[in-house]
C-alpha cells in the first residue's frame, strides 16, 4: 500500500489561497496532508473545500507570533492534519504538548510548541504520524528533548514493532550545525533519516530545517518544490509505502 503524502510549513497561511490551487490541481490529489502555521478559523473556506474533496483533518493550536500585526489574531494556528477518508481510516489523535522557552515566549506569547499524533488503519495496518513543529528560539538541546516527549508518547500506543512510525515536521534543527546527532539520535530509536536537503532559506542562507523520520515502513520519492514561493519553507512531496 502506498500513499503519496505533502508536508509543509505554510507561513501562517499567508498564500494559502494559491496553496490551495497548487496542492489540488490537476485532480492529483494526496492521500495524506501535512501542514504547520496553518490558520484555523471556523469559517474557513479551505476546509471546505477539504471536505467537498472527501478529506478530514485533525488540528493542533500551537504558539504564533502576534507581530508582524498583518498576521490574522482571530485566527489560531497550529499543525493541521488531512487525510482522504477513502483511503485512510482514524483511530484517534492526540495533541502532544512541547512546552516553551524564555525566548520562545519573549516572541511567541500565545500558547506553546505541539505535535498532532494520529493513528491510521490503512487496510489491515496501523500507521502513526507525528505532525510537529518544534521550538525555534532555543538550542539543539531543547529540540532533541522535545522530540523525545513525542517518541515516548508514540512508545505508550504499545509496541511500537506492531505498527509503523512516521515523525515529521518543522523541527527547527539546522543542517548548517551538527545535523548528525539528529540522524545519531534518532537512529537510537529505529528511526531513519528519508533525505538530505535544503528546505528553508533564511536571507541567503539554505538550510534543511525540515524532517521525515519513519519506522517500520518506507518513504520513498521525496521531492522538493524548491521552486513553490507559498511560504520561507519548501515543501515536501513523498510516499509513504507499507
């Protein structure tokens, strides 16, 4: 079984009209959608438009700058999760709290870091997806203890041999400084590095701030739309085979 998946750190939403256009054009549809900074608002018209589609989505608030005021405080934003119903069926989710940081809450003064944990069946098969953002105004350190809440919570859903594990997201964590105790630490943990590749540019200066971890499964074809100008990250196209 196969599902062709996007992951992606959308700016706060600011593009998210042309987003729209560009994930669903030419009836080339995802089976499962990954988004972080995604503004959620009731009124909504891009999930509406999810759910004309015959998708559903899960959402996680999260922290969001109150500055630059141009950012919308009506709405909350956070990771938001969507998969097609046709071809994935949810368990449950669960909102992972991260916490914060002084520095974090000197610029982010709403709420606090998530990750959105779904549990798939896919036919006869349980598929785990942990939707993060990860703190940005803090060491390497904090982010690694951050990412160890979520595999701890992804340990409590049983044995983790049982199912398969995919941890993905903006976890904030350079390639430019010492990527490899990233890869190092979570290979502790079975799980395996999909790619290798700028995703952010911050001035000029690329970087891979973006991850896919996954276990007991395969991702395979990863893509990145470096030329997509939606948002300062790019996003991430891939298959998830089980």
């Amino acid at each position: 079984m196969e599902l062709s998946t996007v992951a992606y750190n959308i700016h706060f939403g600011k593009k998210l009209e042309l987003i729209e256009k560009w994930l669903f054009k030419n009836k080339d549809y995802p089976d499962l959608i990954f988004l972080q900074e995604f503004p959620f608002s009731n009124t909504s018209t891009f999930l509406r438009k999810l759910e004309e589609l015959g998708y559903d989505y899960k959402f996680a608030p999260s922290s969001f700058l109150t500055k630059p005021i141009r950012i919308k405080r009506k709405h909350i934003y956070g990771e938001l999760t969507i998969y097609k119903k046709s071809q994935v069926k949810l368990v449950s989710s669960h909102t992972i709290k991260l916490g914060t940081n002084f520095l974090e809450k000197r610029f982010r003064v709403h709420g606090e870091k998530t990750s959105l944990l779904t549990i798939f069946k896919v036919k006869n098969k349980k598929l785990v997806i942990a939707n993060s953002h990860l703190v940005a105004y803090a060491p390497n350190s904090r982010r690694i203890n951050q990412i160890t809440k979520i595999i701890k919570k992804v340990r409590t859903l049983g044995d983790h041999t049982e199912f398969s594990t995919v941890i993905l997201g903006d976890f904030n964590y350079t390639s430019r400084i010492r990527q490899k105790n990233l890869i190092n630490f979570m290979a502790r943990f079975n799980l395996t590095n999909a790619y290798r590749a700028y995703t952010h540019k911050y001035f000029f200066i690329s970087q891979q701030i973006d991850y896919v971890f996954f276990d007991r499964c395969e991702v395979k074809n990863v893509k990145i739309g470096k030329k997509i100008k939606y948002s300062d990250h790019y996003p991430v196209k891939f298959i998830i085979k089980l």
